[in-house]
C-alpha cells in the first residue's frame, strides 16, 4: 500500500459523497476529457472487493463499473469458481476512462503510474467505506495502487500478498488480457483465470 497522497476526507462518509468527489476531480488530466467518473458497486463489508484497472467506453457512458466485455468475462469466472458475484465489490484503481480518438473511435489508454498514484488517496477511500475482508489486483495497475509497488502478474498470479494494514491481496489478470490474447490459448487462459480466483474460496468459507 503506497503512502496516502493526502489524508482521508472526513467528509466522505458514504459512496455516494466519493462519486460526488471524483466527478468534480481534477488532479490528473483523465478528469478532463471523462464522461463522469465510474466508482466501485457491489455488497458493502463483503468477503471480496476485486479492483481492476479504470473504467471503459461502456462504463463510461453509463457510469457503472465492469459491465463491458471484460466485466461479463469476468462474471462467468467468478461464477465457474463458484464466488458470488452478489457477495462482492466490483471497482477500479482509476476512477476515469482513460482513451486516445481514433476516428469517431474512443480507444482505452492505460493510466500513467502518476495519474495511478493521483487516484489512489481516492481507492482507499473506497476500501475504507467498503471494508472487505480480501482483495483481488486484477492487472498489474491494480496491484500496484494496491500494493505500492509494482508486481509482477504472471510471476505472482494466484498468490495472496498483504498490505501494512492487514488486508491480503489476490493477484491475477485483468479480463481484459484474455480478451486481447491469442484465440487459440483462450479457454485455456480463461481456466488458468478461473484457478487463480479459485484461492479466494477460502474467504468463502470452504
Ligand atoms: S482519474 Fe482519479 S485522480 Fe484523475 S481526475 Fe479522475 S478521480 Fe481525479
């Protein structure tokens, strides 16, 4: 876990006072060019809290987090290694879309690690609020906000690191990977994804 940017907001109590703060946000040049800012959905004090990356074209438009592509690959592996999608908080290290035109075209663009690290005072907010008993990095962005350093993915997949306040990280992908990936690797890519949400079980009780 990176040192704070700044402390925490006393007043941001709920998630609706941090959607209101991370829309009027401008302290990276993402704000600007965003519809809105995405912030994270799901069950409060829930077992898991997943973090991706920031959000995308869709997520964007309709300001809610993992409903493109990558956010129904990622329901059906959580749903094929049996952790309930309801009994998680689904949310991103960056609060706005980041992408470049190409034509009428909006193309996703990763956040630089400064715009990662302006962003983060607001994802612990997030944790804070939200108060999981776990966290999964899905992507090296996410597990470099998380964990304050860079990490690895594929050295650390499937593995739980900890923070200084106690909370563990699950390292993998992000879903969107599978989806630029070889064709031809992807059922296998999608099982390896599956096996490495698989070690959160344990928060699940089993
Ligand atoms: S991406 Fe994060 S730090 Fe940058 S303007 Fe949006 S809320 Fe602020």
């Amino acid at each position: 876990m990176p040192e704070r940017a700044r402390p925490p907001d006393p007043q941001i109590r709920t998630l609706a006072q941090l959607k209101a703060a991370t829309m009027a946000c401008r302290e990276c040049p993402i704000g600007e060019i965003a519809t809105q800012s995405v912030i994270g959905e799901g069950l409060l004090k829930p077992r898991l809290m997943l973090v991706g990356e920031q959000p995308g074209d869709q997520e964007d438009l309709q300001g809610h987090p993992f409903i493109g592509p990558a956010g129904k690959l990622l329901a059906r592996a959580l749903e094929a290694a049996q952790i309930p999608r309801e009994q998680t908080f689904v949310s991103n290290a960056v609060k706005h879309f980041k992408f470049e035109l190409r034509g009428k075209r909006r193309i996703h663009k990763s956040p630089t690690q400064r715009e990662i690290a302006a962003c983060h005072h607001w994802l612990e907010d997030e944790i804070a609020l939200v108060r999981p008993a776990g966290l999964v990095a899905l992507g090296a962005s996410a597990a470099r906000s998380l964990l304050g350093r860079a990490v690895p993915v594929l050295a650390n997949r499937g593995q739980w690191l900890p923070r200084p306040d106690g909370l563990e990280v699950l390292v993998t992908l992000h879903p969107s990977a599978l989806l630029r990936g070889d064709p031809e690797q992807r059922e296998p890519a999608f099982e390896a994804f599956v096996a490495d949400l698989r070690q959160a079980q344990r928060l699940f009780g089993r």
